[in-house]
C-alpha cells in the first residue's frame, strides 16, 4: 500500500477545486492501493472521506503543521513519524526557501512533490486551477465533465437514490456573499432576484457563511421594505456542509458569486449560475457540465434582467 499525504492549504473553493485532481491521481494509480491523508481547510474534511477522496484528513490550520515551515525542521514525534512512513507527499503552496521540502525528506518521506498553490503566470497565460494542479502530478483532468462517484452517479444523484427527497419542492438556492467583497453582485440585485422568485411563489433557500453576516442582515433589511417580507425564503446559516447539500436535494439550481459555496453546488452536480466580477473564470470556473457563467469585471454593472434570463432556464416545469 502506498501512503500519500496531500497538502492543499487555502479556502474553501481552493480546497473543493482540489477533489476531481485527487479523485484522477487515485484512480490512475491503480492497481496500487492507495492510503490518502488530506491536510487542508477544515469544511471539507468530513466530505473528503464521504466522497472517497481521502481515506484520512486533518486541519492544516492544526499547529503542528506549522512546523513544515520551522527552522528548526520537525518536532512533533507523531507527525515526523506519520512523515517517515509517507511514500509521496503533495504540496500545494509557497515555498520560496524550500523549506518545506527540506523538512518533508529530513522526515523521511520519501519522495516529495512542491508546487504553487496556484499558477504564478495566470494574468500572462490563463489556465484552469484544475488543469494546474493536474499538471504539477503529470495528470490530465476533464474539468468540463460532472464529478463523478465509481458508480457512474454524480453526488446529488447518488444522494437521490439513498434519501428520500420531496420531489415537490424545488427551492433555488442562493448564496450572494464570498470570500472577498470586490467579488460579490450587489446585494440590492440580489433583493431583486429574491422578489422576482416571490412573486413567482419559487421558494428560496437562502445560505448564509460565516463571512456572510453584514451582507444577509443587509438584505433582510431590504426585503423587509417590502410587501412579501420573507415569504418563501429559507435562511440556513453556518452548517456543515453535509446538511447543505442535504437541502440541495430539494433544489432546482444554484445561483452565487465566485465562492466556495458555488465550487460545492457544481460539484455537487446541482445546476449552476455563477457571478464572476474581477476574478478571471478562464482560472477559478466551478467543475461541471451544468455550470453557467455570467462574467461581468465590474459586478455592479451586471443588470437584473440578464441574471434572470438565465436562472428562469432552471425554474420547475409545470
């Protein structure tokens, strides 16, 4: 059996773009079992072993990983003994003064593999994150095509046919915060969209992160101006992301800003619009074949009527 450790620091998106790449290097490294450890963003670890990506995880933010980047080379006798038994490990990050792949072999590993988090030539030369991360394992990965179990089945219709779902009730699942506020529609816009839905008695699974608070409070404000207030909106605040996407059971689609939410919808393989501003889609473009991009580099130039377009393609028949 070989022994893999996999360290991708970064967000949540970072860690969820991370998925279809280890799903292929498992799979093409076949017909040797492999033992995969993930170190990455804490949200994903729990779905990292339910969708069989990883057969262990631990939180980069833990503190002994710190001590990848010490001086003073590995001192936790757990960890340097975790390392002397690891066949291959993977970095995703920044290590300018190899420090990090210094203290990998001094531990015992025995072969390492460093790498940027991300392409450091993006602006000059656009690739994919996904097509990156491939390439630094020398592995070609279908970006465009659903993520896919062994069964053959996305993770929303493996889900289908264990959970019984009310096939009644397609919400739209919305979630208009991010990481960063330059990459956010309006929230006003967002307002409007939620107006629209009511008026069409479309129910709205409004998700809330924990960067998210000033925004949704912002918009409570705002629907509460008007005559349906809150009627048919849903407010799912600060969950696990199991109990998410056990509500996107009852959705017909998604509809976000460049987040880390929106890398879990279309991976997921619910249907996705996302808002794209000043972050380039050509490099951070969610996974999936129902993925639908609206590029606007100034959000707040980006009207109503064309998000609405696009998401009135998705509404419940009937």
């Amino acid at each position: 059996m070989k022994r893999v450790l996999i360290i991708r620091p970064g967000a949540l998106g970072d860690a969820l773009l991370a998925f279809p790449v280890l799903q292929a290097f498992k799979q093409q490294a076949s017909p040797e079992k492999i033992l995969l450890t993930l170190v990455s963003h804490p949200a994903v670890l729990e779905l990292a072993q339910a969708w069989d990506i990883a057969e262990r995880t631990d939180d980069y933010s833990a503190t002994r990983w710190s001590e990848l980047f010490s001086a003073d080379g590995i001192r936790s006798p757990a960890l340097a003994e975790e390392l002397a038994q690891t066949d291959l490990a993977i970095c995703w990050l920044h290590d300018s003064e190899g420090l990090v792949e210094h203290n990998l072999r001094a531990a015992g590993c025995q072969k390492v593999i460093v790498a940027p988090g991300r392409p450091t030539d993006a602006r000059r030369q656009p690739m994919h994150i996904v097509d990156y991360l491939g390439r630094t394992l020398d592995l070609k990965v279908d970006r465009v095509l659903p993520f896919k179990f062994t069964s053959g089945l996305t993770p929303l219709q493996q889900a289908k046919r264990e959970v019984m779902v009310d096939t009644q009730q397609k919400m739209v699942a919305i979630h208009p915060g991010s990481g960063g506020a330059r990459k956010c529609w309006p929230i006003e816009r967002f307002a409007r969209v939620i107006q629209e839905l009511q008026q069409r008695h479309i129910p709205i699974l409004l998700l809330s992160g924990p960067a998210d608070e000033e925004r949704i409070e912002r918009l409570r404000d705002l629907l509460g101006q008007t005559k349906q207030g809150l009627a048919y909106v849903r407010i799912l605040k600060n969950v696990p992301l199991r109990n998410i996407l056990h509500e996107f059971l009852n959705c017909c689609c998604y509809l976000g800003n460049d987040a880390g939410m929106t890398h879990l919808a279309a991976l997921f393989g619910l249907p996705t619009i996302v808002l794209f501003g000043p972050s380039d889609p050509d490099t951070w473009q969610p996974v999936g074949d129902q993925v639908s991009v609206i590029h606007e580099p100034q959000l707040e130039l980006l009207g109503l009527d064309t998000v609405m377009q696009v998401l009135c393609e998705h509404f419940p028949k009937g």
